[in-house]
C-alpha cells in the first residue's frame, strides 16, 4: 500500500512511503511494517529524512514503532534521530515527534 501524508506544525512537510501488512486467521490480530520519506522543514530547519514503521496487534494489546532511519537526514536536517508516538483521540490521529538533531534538540 503507498503512503502519502501531509504534516502541519513544527513539521511541515509530505511524505511518500510503501507499507506491507499481515493480518491472521485471528480476529484483531496483525502485523505491519512501512518505510517512509519526510520532505520538508521541522522548526524552520529544510531537508529530508526517513522513517521506518513496525506495528504488532494481538491479543488485545497493540505496539506502534516509528523512528527515524539513523543518518537519512540531509541539508538543514543531517544528523536527526528521534521517534514518532501516533495519539489517537476521537478517532482523530496526531503525532507527537521527540527527536534531536547532532548540535540542537527539541
């Protein structure tokens, strides 16, 4: 499945991505796993980075991973790290990016 999103905020930017999945015999239960490229500006700050996704859902519980691939920063934005956390309120999805940058983190 290709992912094309839109980021308003510190992070202004689009990305564009590809995203495999495995659903199970059991109801609830499935796996998925994306990469990512984000292209724009964070607080100001122009480039590009990329992201890698990893989520689990079984057994009632659910796991969400995303995180920033180490050393795909460029321009502006060399030497980001960082994860990504998706909160879900009203069925509406935000997210919230802790991530630092090699001489300045937010």
């Amino acid at each position: 499945m290709s992912i094309d999103k839109v980021f308003h905020g510190d992070l202004e930017a689009t990305s564009k991505g590809e995203m495999l999945t495995a659903m199970t015999a059991s109801e609830g239960s499935a796996g998925y796993v994306a990469v990512e490229r984000v292209s724009g500006n964070l607080d100001g700050r122009k480039g590009n980075f990329a992201l890698i996704h990893l989520g689990l859902m079984g057994g009632g519980k659910s796991e969400l991973r995303i995180s920033v691939v180490p050393d795909s920063g460029t321009e502006e934005l060399a030497g980001i790290n960082g994860t990504i956390t998706v909160k879900i309120n009203n069925e509406k999805h935000s997210y919230e990016f802790d991530y630092s940058l090699s001489s300045y983190q937010k």
